[in-house]
C-alpha cells in the first residue's frame, strides 16, 4: 500500500472489513488531472493525523476521498462549499469518473452518503484512469 509506513502506525489500517475490487467511482480533482489529486488529506497536511486523536479518523485522512454515484459527489461538495468557499482551490474544482480495479487498493463500504475511502496500492496509476466530466 501506499504510505504502508503510515498506515502500519495505526490500529487496523486500512479497516479489516475494506474490500479490492472494480468500481466507478467519482472524486474532486484540478484540471489537468495528475497525481496532485490523488494526495489523501493526512499527507497533503500532516498536522491533520494529529489533530484528529482517533484512530478511525487517523486512518481515514490516510486515504483518497470517493464516491459511488456522480448524484453523491455532487451533493458533498455543496456541502463543503458552504462551510469552506474556497474548498475548489484545496481539493479541486473539477468531478472525475474512474474505474477503479481490484488490483488499485482496498476501499471501505460507502456509508448512506454514498462516500467511502479508498486505500491506494503501490501500483495504482489512478490519474491515468481518471476523467473530468464536470465543473463544480
């Protein structure tokens, strides 16, 4: 896994009950599409694992934020607008649909948002699978 180092650190990381296997899936990325977009929160801004003293959040912020519907995506970043303005310049402005294969990493069980982490493998070239289809 990436950031195996990282991840060994905390309990049950990635979460025991992940899942490898094919998905579309949509994530906020920056236009060109490339590996600036696919950097998990804990790695982009380091001081998050700390802040954030649970392990199950810990473990999260380690991996890429997904979604299993486009409907999904679209509804989370209006959320996050409204509490970040700014949120397109932190995460990206642009909706991406990927497939994702089994061979790319584990993700976990969408939760009733439809949103799920998703752990990335050494060897998953996921910029390369990932394509904008809309402007948020």
């Amino acid at each position: 896994m990436k950031y195996q180092e990282d991840l060994a650190a905390i309990s049950n990381c990635p979460p025991t009950n992940g899942v490898s296997k094919n998905t579309t899936a949509y994530r906020f990325v920056f236009n060109p599409v490339n590996s600036d977009s696919f950097i998990p929160p804990g790695k982009q801004n380091p001081a998050r694992l700390q802040q954030n003293n649970t392990q199950h959040k810990q473990c999260s912020l380690l991996a890429l934020s997904m979604f299993k519907s486009c409907i999904d995506a679209e509804n989370h970043f209006d959320l996050l607008k409204k509490k970040i303005p700014n949120i397109g310049k932190l995460i990206g402005e642009h909706l991406a649909e990927g497939n994702v294969m089994a061979t790319d990493g584990i993700q976990t069980k969408p939760n009733s948002k439809g949103h799920f982490d998703f752990f990335e493998g050494v060897n998953a070239d996921l910029p390369s699978q990932f394509k904008i289809i809309k402007q948020m």
